[in-house]
C-alpha cells in the first residue's frame, strides 16, 4: 500500500529480508508410520477414537522428510507478491545484479528461494516493471558452504553443539518441564482414552509425535487433523510452551552464546545499507536470505525482540500465559524479518499513536532526537508488521542510532566459536 500524505518525504532505498524455509514436511516420517502401527496391531476392543486412528495413513513420506510443500510454495509466491506491492520504489528499474538472493543449502529453502523468485517476477509482471530484468533466469540463487556459515550459524558451531544442544545442563528446564505435574496431566488425559494395548511403553516421545501430526496435517493440509482430537485446550497451551522453552533455551535467551553468534548476519543486512547512507547509490536495492528458525530466533534475541521480563522455566507455565516469546507467533511458517532503509528528505508528524504508527508502511522524517536530523532511517518489520527497535521510540529509527544500538555487539562480531566460554564478551 502506499505510504500516506504525511510520509512521503521519505523513499525506500534498500529492502533487507530473512526467512526461514517453510511447511516443510516433517522430518518424523519413521515414528509417524511406527505411532500409527502401534495403534493398528491393538485388540478389537478399543475405544472408537482408537479405531478411527487405526485407519489413519501417514502421508508424509520419508523421501519428502527435507523438502518443500506445495502448500509453502504458495506462501512464498504470495508473499513475495505482496513485497513488490509494498515497496514497489525498491523494484522499479532494478537490475537482476541489484538484486541479491541468499539460501542455505538445504532443499526445502532452496525451493523457498525459488518459489519466491517467481512470486517476485510475477508481481513485477503485474507492476509491468519487469522490464529492466527481462529474464527472470538471472535472478539467480546464492547457496554454498559459505552460505551455510551466515544461515546455519548454530549448526555450523562446534562449540554450540558442545555446550548448548549436547549438554543437558543447558537445556535442565525443558528435562524439568518434561518431569513436570503439567506434561504429566497432559500424559493422564491421552491415556485415559486409549486402551491398554496402546498404553504399553506409552511416554512422553509418542505424545510429542501426536502433537506434531496434528500440527503438520493441519498445517499442509488444512482443516482439522484427527490426531488433534486427542488433545484438551489446557493440553495444547502445555505442548505449546513446551515448544517455546525448548526454542528459549536452546535456540534463544536462554544462553548468549546462542544469539551471539547471530551477529554476522547482522552485519550482512547492515552492509548494503552503509553504502546508501555513503552515497554509493549502486548499492544493493533488495537482498533476501532464505535460512530456518534456527537463524530467525537467535537473531529475534540478538535484537532484544520479544523478550519477556522473567526468564521462561519449568516452574513459571502460569505465569507465561502471555508471553511475548511465543514461537507459534514470532516464528511461524515463513516467519520473516525485514530491514527497510528510508531516505527522508522532509520533516513529518512525529507524535502519532501506536494504531497510526503500525498502520503506515514508511517511516517519518527526521525527529526532534535524532542525531543530526538524519535523514536515513529504518523500520524493522516482523512477518510484516512494523515492530519497534528496542530502546527506541517510533515506527522507524535513525541509520545511526541502530547502528548506536548494537555497538557492542557489532564491534565484538568475531567468530565466538573459536573462543572459549571464559573468553567471550559478558555484557553482549
């Protein structure tokens, strides 16, 4: 939508975006034919929710575990529609060279790049500012191990392995959690309305394989997935904060070293930007990095987003009822970020409201604070919504004060997986 008469004194320049890959089929494939097995070799004397299940047909193959679905295809084309509608000024007359597309070399976000690839060219079709590209063929893909380095940063980190995903320590609250009186009334409840062929060896990993069938089916499929009628709405809040403590601390607040090393990929979506506020008008007009949620939530932590008051823990459920870290929400299928730099040549109305300010799609001309009257400014958009810089007070903020913001952590960006923990900086 275009910006209203208020903000057009500033023009976007350049378009940063991350994504991760999605709807992807699930990786489970072997212990959702082996659940449902389990179901088909019971007695006759079940219950009838049991007997239903017993015909259920697993539909995600093995083969597909990595891939895209057809249903994520979609998204990315219309997601990709809807950017060029937004910020039509980045695409106007862009050259294929002015145009940088970034994957991991996983398939299911290297087909995510493709598919968004054509939503793009399409959407340009339909702005009939295609012209200069002519060939969608040369907006090409960039995927290799370096690639990898920048997306797959958790992955790719020894000493992450070592002292986050292997380590039970570190992750205690979500063995607390498991233990915990709430999974276990979630356990009682499944239980008790299957027989006791079923219950043999029943535990907490059969439960968490239901959950994602009802997830996944519901998801790719669409409707209401047969695996979600065993669940109870208190049992759903249970399993969702389960997902979000195990993501907290294994992917988020929970332990710097896991944000930390999101730092490259803020300083790739910052580069482009430099060369605008310097005058270098051949910059990058868009880049666009196709990573996983593994890449978004450390970098959402990197950034002080959604971050609640206390620590998420076994022991406070209740008291995160309404969380802010919630991944459901901030990390969805094709969750994504967007970075926009703005060239505000005019002064505009600073003192709007929140309703104003989240309904507008460009920033506002230089304020009263900022430094210099700076006329580059960025807004920061989460799953398309303008979301506010921590530590700042409008839609958008000033090129310079962002980069005030994550000083420390720019200027300490070495590779924290070569450094031991006593080495690391403790105030990032």
């Amino acid at each position: 939508m275009p910006a209203p008469p208020a903000m057009q004194t500033c023009s976007c320049q350049h378009a940063d975006k991350a994504w991760d890959a999605i709807s992807q089929k699930e990786r489970t494939s072997a212990k959702l034919t082996t659940l449902s097995h389990r179901f088909a070799t019971t007695g006759s004397k079940e219950t009838d929710l049991v007997n239903v299940m017993r015909r259920w047909q697993n539909s995600f193959e093995w083969q597909d575990a990595m891939m895209l679905a057809e249903t994520g295809k979609w998204e990315m084309e219309e997601l990709a529609s809807r950017i060029v509608q937004r910020f039509p000024e980045v695409f106007h007359g862009a050259k294929p060279e002015s145009l940088r597309f970034v994957s991991s070399t996983k398939n299911r976000t290297v087909d995510s790049t493709s598919a968004f690839v054509r939503g793009l060219w399409n959407g340009l079709k339909e702005m009939k500012a295609a012209d200069s590209i002519k060939d969608p063929r040369k907006l090409q893909t960039n995927a290799g191990p370096h690639t990898d380095t920048l997306l797959l940063f958790l992955e790719n980190c020894k000493r992450w392995t070592e002292e986050v995903e292997r380590n039970t320590e570190a992750l205690q609250e979500v063995s607390k959690f498991l233990d915990g009186p709430e999974v276990r009334s979630v356990l009682k409840n499944i239980t008790s309305q299957l027989g006791p062929s079923v219950l043999l060896d029943f535990s907490v990993a059969h439960l968490k394989v239901m959950w994602t069938i009802c997830a996944m089916e519901t998801a790719v499929y669409g409707g209401r997935s047969i695996w979600c009628d065993l669940f109870k709405t208190e049992d759903l809040q249970v399993l969702e904060y389960l997902s979000d403590l195990t993501s907290y601390w294994k992917h988020g607040y929970g332990h710097r070293l896991n944000y930390r090393l999101a730092c490259a990929l803020l300083q790739e979506m910052l580069k482009p930007m430099e060369g605008f506020v310097s005058g270098n008008e051949s910059s990058l007009r868009g880049q666009f990095l196709f990573g996983h949620t593994e890449s978004l939530v450390p970098f959402y932590s990197l950034l002080g987003l959604f971050k609640d008051r206390e620590p998420l823990r076994a022991d406070n459920f209740a008291e995160h009822k309404n969380r802010v870290f919630r991944t459901s929400f901030i990390s969805p299928f094709g969750a994504n970020i967007a970075l926009v730099l703005y060239k505000c040549d005019g002064i505009s109305p600073c003192d709007q409201s929140e309703k104003e300010r989240s309904a507008q799609d460009a920033p506002q001309g230089p304020h009263p604070d900022d430094p210099a009257g700076s006329k580059f400014r960025v807004m920061m958009m989460v799953n398309e919504r303008v979301e506010q810089f921590p530590g700042w007070h409008q839609a958008s903020c000033p090129y310079e004060v962002v980069r005030m913001l994550y000083k420390n952590v720019l200027e300490h960006c070495e590779d924290v997986c070569e450094m031991s923990s006593e080495k690391s900086h403790p105030e990032l």
